[in-house]
C-alpha cells in the first residue's frame, strides 16, 4: 500500500514539472509555426468593377507568399468573420493602395475615441482611470525596424473578449454596404472613415496584425488575423501587461516599408491628426553630442604623432601637459525618447484673431474627415458669454454629403460635437443645431453644461434652448457673410467699384457653390422655422425672366420691380426650360414684368409657407387673382362674350370646370386653365400623384377648383364665338370647345384623366381636314386559312443548316409505273 502511494505522488510531482516545460515548447511551437507555409487567403470574385482598384497577378503572388510565412496560434480560439467584413477586407487587400496613408489616421482616431471613453467614465468615477502611467491618457507609437512591426498603443478604455470578437469580427451591415457601394463608383479610399470601417484600412499596409488589449473587467486578451477570412482570439501571458488600454501591431507588408521611417508618421500625424485632443508621442531617435575624455582617443592620436618630428614635440610639450588635464572630445550619440507630435493648441480655445486661415482650414479636415484639398467655404469662430458661456467653430463644407437629403426626416444626423470644459461628451447630439442646418459641421464647448449627467438630462438642460438660438443667428450670419463677400452678389449700382478693385477674386461664385450645394436646406429652413423665416428668406436664390441664366435674390427682384407692381411673380415647374414657354408669362412678359422660376419640387411647399416679403406679397401665375395694370376695356370684353363662357361652362359640366372666364394673362394662346389661389397647382397635383403612398381621396380634397380662362382677342375665340351665337346645338362646335379645353390642360401643365378620349378628339379632327368622313373606320383584317404547300414542307432553313447555308429541295416529279413493272 505504501508502495502505491509513493508511486503515486513521484508521478504527480514529474506532472509538475513537465507541465510548464510542456507549456512553454507549446508557446514555442506558436511561434516557430510562423516558418510554416499556409495556404494563401482566397480572394472572392472582385466586388469593384473599378479599373484603378485590381492590382497584377505578380503583386497578388508576393502577398499571398508574406501573408503565408504566419500563422494564427495554435492554442487560440478561432472565429470566422462576418460576411460583410470578408467583402470590405477583399476590396482593401486588392486595391492599388493609392492612398496608404489613411490606415494611420483611422487606428489613431480609434484610440481617441477609446480615451475619451475612458476619461468620460472617470468623471463619476476616478478609480477606473487607476494609477501611475496607466492614468495618463496618451497615445504612443513605436516602429520596429527589424521585425517590421509599427505599434500603435493607448492607454483608453480597452476591449473584453466578447468586445473584441463583435467589434473586430462584425460590423454594421448598412456601413459597410453602402462603403462598398461608394468604392465601386468612385474607388476613393478616402471614404473608409465615414463609414466606421476605419480599423480595417490596417490592412493596407499589413498582413498580419495583433491586437492586444485589456479592459478593466476582463483579463488581457490577443486578437489576430491575417486577413483571411478567419481570426483568433486568445489569452495573452507572454506580453508585457498592459494597464489598460489597446495596442495594434502591424506587421508591415514589403511594399510598406516607409511607415517604418520616423519622419513619415510625423507627416501622418501632422497631416491628420493634429488636432486630436490627447497627446501622440512617437518614440524617435535623435542625435545628441557628448563630451568624452580624450584618452580614450589615445591610440588613434599616437599614430598620427609619430609623424612629427622631434623638434616639435619638444616646442609643444609644454602645452601638451598643460591641456592634457583637461582635454576632451565631442561624440555624436543616438538616443530614443518620446516625442510630442501634436503640440498644437485646439484653436477655438484660442482668440479667432490668432488664428490663421491655414489652421482653420486643416483644423476642418481634422474634424469632418475631409482630407481633399478643397478649403470649407466659410466659417466662423466665436465666443458666447452671457448667462450661458460658450466657444464654438462652425464650417460650411465644400460639398453636400452624398445622403444629405436622403430620408431626411426619419433620420437624426448630427455634425456638430459637444464639448464641456473640453471634455468630449457626444458627437451624435442633434439638440444644437436644427435638421435644416446638419450640413453644418463643428464643434461647441460649454463652460454651462453640467458634465456627469445622462444625454437624455441634457436634452432637457435650460442652458441647451439658448446655446441653439445663438449658434443659429451665427449659423445665418456666417451664410449671409459669405454672400456678401461674392463679387457677383453684389447689386448693379456697386458692380463696377467692384470690378476695379479687382478684389476677393477668391471669393467669386462662392454663394453660387453654395446655393447648388445646400440650397435645399435654406429653403427647408423657411418650411421649418417660423422665428428665422425672414432671414432665411434674405439667403434664397432662384433664376428669373429677367436674370439672363445667374442666381438672383428677393432683395434684387425688389429692387428691379415695376413702379406700381404690389406683388411679387412667380411660377413653378419642372424645368426652367418648359416655363419659359408657358402660356401664363405671354402678357407678363410682353409688359415688362419680372417672373420668378420655381423648378424644385420643394418650392410647392416652400411657397405655401412664404406668403410675403418686405410688405410684398407672392403671386403665383398660374393662379387665380393675378392682376397686371388696368384694361379698360375688360368689362365690355366681359359683356361682349358673356354668351360665349356660360355656353362653354354647361358644355364643360362633366369636368369640373368651375368657371369660364377672359383673361388677363394671355397674348397669343387661346385659352389656359388656372386654378383657385388656395388651391394646388398643376405643378403641385402632379408632385402628389408621383408620391408612392398618396391618398387619392386627398387629393380630390386639395386639388385646386379648375377655371377655364378664354383670350377674346385669338381668332379661334372670336370665330368660336360667332359659331355659337348662330348654332349653339352644332355638335362640331362642341366637339372643337371640349377638345380646345383638353389642349389647355396640357399646355397648362395638368394630368390628362382620359388620354384615349383626347386622341380621338385629335384624330376626329383630322379627319376633318383631310375631308374624310368621321364614320370612316379602318378596315377589318380578311382571315384566310393557313394551309402548308409542298413548297413550304419541302423547304431547308437556313438556320437549321450548318454555314448559314439555305437549300430549297426541288419538287420531284411523280412517274407512272409500266405494266411490266407492276
């Protein structure tokens, strides 16, 4: 029995011994499998279609070879990545690389975001940020030249395992859709950061990467892919711990080999991340002189000494003991330390007077992701004091974003990012600007605002309502700026100072650019916000009769009005081009008058909201009520064809004609249809009918009552007129009356409810002049019997042959058989 014991506890005691070993040649295993060659990552069919995105087969071929030489660890858990993130890596691993670059400025902007996680937490509570190196928030980088390895760390909020596996394996399916979307039709790399895909432009310059992290409830953890479809994550025990925080390690393609120069991530990091508002230190190398006692310099001075001559040595001898106490030497030595990379203050705690347009320009690229070398087209920097104590910069982008007007009510997009005593709190607060402004982008710093409360406590602050009045009068100021500034807003009369100055050459067509680009929103504005509705009325810009193809204002509509004209004119449509032949502008134009073309299908609603301006009120031409002078004559026209309208209007019953009137607005067509001024338009009625989930019992609700208006000056007017004064029962006349009607709505811009019926109006009366009877009907076709001729059963289709050949057999003719053959 105490043989089995003793036994028992040697076997446990070797166990002991072996496992660490067993554990260690495990690890070592892990590491030496990198020498191992793998199969290369299978690439799926190219998703771009983009000429500039496919790279040769030899630069595949040299890939697969450096991705190959590692392997994942065998003692990982393994995953598959989702669906989604397998078509983003496949269009990043196969791209020209055009713009490497980015990678850097991504994982940065992710390590940013980690920090202020991080420090956001500590406001409640202190202890999460812990102690020594691990409470400052900073972000490092550090090359290794050997190994080809570039090492992004930061000392932020860290990743559990799960947060690892979900954020890095998976990824929100409408990002990456609609990245891959924008990269097929542009191929712009640079679109990766507005879509949250930013992490995996890594790959652009590696093939491998490490990701090892530790969160404050969860041990230290690796994750690891190659990018091929498969990744691992692990249990770290062979790092140095980090605290907390994450560190990314790239292991550098061969084609990526100047990210591992000191001086080019600088570039990087000046270029993009100037402006991040924790510290990026690099650890760089620099050259330093030190002063070493010339003995050890000995030797080398004695070989050149023993080519002297003895007289000199004797003259010098003296000196030579005097100096030899203190002589030394200076060596140059190279030393590593960190680096400070962005050292420059956040501009808007700075006075706007210090700061140049160069710095507001990168600080904008900084901010909105925007590394093209277009400039924001204005913006403005102020401080707010008062009851509520503010800083804030504001920018209007070169361009509109690509879904800036997509779902724009069902969506709550935010580009503004709000700060507390320069704590980042949210960049995804809509409260302090209005959603006809989201264009804008900036950011604002409260002195007010509490900052250990809940967003949804925020929204309700009292201070917030102000913050928005006063970032909106800014907002507006800044736009009306930058049209005043555009030589080509400027009015007539100082048109030609302007000219001479030779001036602002830079800012001309500015407002022009921004009205193509956001002009939308100023007139959603006008919908949306009673309180600014006059101000944003100032900002509108539209073509009118009278503009010769530019962009001009109320102001200068006003200004340019007939003496006697008490409203303002304009018509809607879909086109410039079809208004300008519009019946409704014959006389306006022919007088002199100045109309203004509304071709946006949201000018229907911009203009049930504007009612007046400047004491002037708006006139729609194709409404009722337009009144254009004074004609004396219009109550004996009235008179004189009185019979004439009450005939038509009882002819017209069955189309809900309301009324037949003469016009005041017709030169040369004969007749238009217009509708009630509190009505819809032509315009607006075919806007509805083109809505997906239209009602159409509203819109007989809301469709305008329709009034036939007559020009008793056209020749088919007067000749109809006579015709019904002599025969108002002749079918003919009617005939031509309802068919002149039908013609009108559709020079008026309406919708035909019957277009068969119109046809055959139309073909009736060709009828009619080309003197064939109107009981004329086309021939019935004759049916005949098919029967197959011996032609035809005998015939060879070309296509049945091969050659294209067509071979027609001949008839065979039939002989009578002999007696002596029967």
């Amino acid at each position: 029995m105490r043989k089995r014991t003793l036994v028992s506890v040697l076997f446990l005691f070797s166990l002991l011994f072996l496992l660490p070993d067993q554990g260690r040649k495990l690890h070592a295993n892990a590491e030496d499998s990198s020498d191992e060659v793998s199969d290369p990552p299978k690439v799926e069919e190219k998703l771009g279609g983009h000429g500039g995105l496919s790279t040769d087969s030899d630069v595949v071929h040299r890939e697969s070879e450096s991705i190959s030489k590692k392997s994942l660890r065998s003692n990982a858990e393994k995953f598959e990545f989702q669906a989604e993130v397998s078509r983003l890596m496949d269009i990043i691993i196969n791209s020209l690389y055009s713009n490497k670059d980015i990678f850097l400025r991504e994982l940065i902007s992710n390590a940013s975001d980690a920090l202020d996680k991080i420090r956001f937490l500590a406001l409640t509570d202190k202890d999460v940020l812990g102690e020594g190196d691990t409470a400052k928030l900073e972000i490092q980088i550090k090359l290794d030249k050997a190994k080809k390895i570039l090492s992004i760390r930061d000392r932020g909020i860290g990743m559990t395992k799960e947060d690892l596996i979900k954020n890095l394996g998976t990824i929100a399916k409408s990002g990456t859709s609609a990245f891959v979307e924008k990269m097929q039709s542009s191929g712009d790399l640079n679109l990766i950061g507005q879509f949250g895909v930013g992490f995996y432009s890594a790959y652009l310059v590696a093939d491998y990467i490490e990701v090892i992290s530790k969160h404050n409830d969860d041990i230290q953890h690796v994750w690891e892919s190659k990018a091929d479809g498969k990744f691992a994550v692990s249990e770290d025990t062979w790092n140095e711990p980090l605290g907390r925080g994450t560190e990314i390690r790239l292991h550098l393609r061969d084609e990526a080999g100047e990210y591992l120069e000191e001086s080019k991530l600088k570039d990087l990091v000046k270029r993009y991340s100037e402006f991040i508002n924790f510290p990026i230190n690099l650890w760089a190398s620099k050259e330093v002189e030190t002063e070493v006692p010339a003995e050890e310099d000995e030797s080398a001075e004695e070989e050149t000494e023993t080519t002297s001559t003895e007289e000199e040595k004797e003259e010098d001898a003296e000196e030579e003991d005097s100096e030899k106490k203190q002589k030394t030497k200076k060596v140059k030595e190279t030393v590593y330390e960190w680096e400070l990379l962005n050292d420059v203050k956040a501009i808007w705690l700075r006075s706007p007077k210090e700061v140049t347009e160069e710095e507001y320009t990168k600080f904008y690229h900084s901010l909105a992701k925007d590394f093209s070398d277009e400039k924001p087209m204005a913006w403005s920097h102020f401080n707010a004091e008062g009851d509520v104590e503010f800083k804030a910069v504001l920018y209007v982008p070169p361009k509109a974003a690509h879904d800036q007007y997509e779902s724009y009510y069902n969506t709550n997009k935010a580009n503004l990012k709000l700060y507390v005593r320069r704590v980042f709190i949210s960049d995804e607060f809509d409260e302090l600007l209005p959603k006809y402004l989201s264009f804008l982008k900036g950011l604002v710093d409260s002195d007010t605002l509490p900052l250990n409360v809940s967003r949804e406590m925020l929204q309700q602050h009292s201070s917030l309502k102000t913050i928005k009045k006063k970032l909106i009068r800014k907002a507006l100021d800044m736009i009306r700026k930058l049209a005043e500034e555009d030589p080509d807003e400027v009015h007539d009369d100082d048109k030609k100072d302007v000219e001479k100055s030779g001036e602002n050459d830079e800012k001309k067509g500015q407002y022009t650019k921004f009205w193509n680009e956001f002009g939308k929103s100023i007139k959603l504005g006008i919908i949306e916000d009673a309180s600014n509705r006059n101000r944003l009325a100032k900002l509108l810009r539209f073509e009118t009769t009278k503009s010769d193809g530019k962009l001009t204002s109320l102001d200068q509509y006003i200004k340019r009005m007939k003496k006697g004209q008490k409203d303002v004119f304009y018509i809607t449509g879909s086109s410039k081009e079809q208004l300008e032949k519009s019946p409704f502008l014959e006389r306006l134009i022919k007088k002199g008058y100045e109309v203004i073309f509304f071709t946006d299908p949201v000018d229907e609603y911009l203009m049930q909201y504007l009612m007046d301006y400047e004491d002037k009120k708006f006139q729609n031409v194709s409404k009722e009520g337009l009144k254009v002078g004074k004609d004396s004559k219009v109550k004996e026209l009235k008179e004189a064809f009185k019979e004439l309208t009450k005939w038509w209007k009882e002819s017209l019953a069955s189309e809900n004609v309301d009324d037949v009137k003469i016009s005041n607005r017709l030169a040369d067509t004969p007749c238009v249809v217009v509708t009630s001024k509190f009505g819809w338009s032509a315009n607006m009625e075919r806007i509805m009918q083109s809505q997906t989930l239209s009602d159409a019992n509203k819109q007989a609700y809301m469709r305008g009552k329709r009034v036939l208006e007559i020009n008793p000056r056209h020749p088919i007017i007067k000749e109809l007129k006579e015709r019904v004064a002599s025969d108002p029962e002749d079918e003919s006349v009617k005939e031509t009356a309802q068919l002149m009607y039908q013609t009108a709505l559709i020079e008026s811009g309406f919708i035909l409810n019957d277009p068969k019926d119109f046809a055959g109006r139309i073909y009736n009366s060709v009828k009619s002049s080309l003197k064939i009877s109107p009981d004329a009907v086309a021939e019935e076709e004759v049916e005949t019997e098919e029967t197959e001729t011996s032609e035809e059963a005998t015939e060879t289709k070309s296509d049945d042959l091969p050659g294209g050949l067509n071979i027609e057999a001949e008839p065979v003719e039939e002989e009578t058989p002999t007696k002596d053959e029967l």
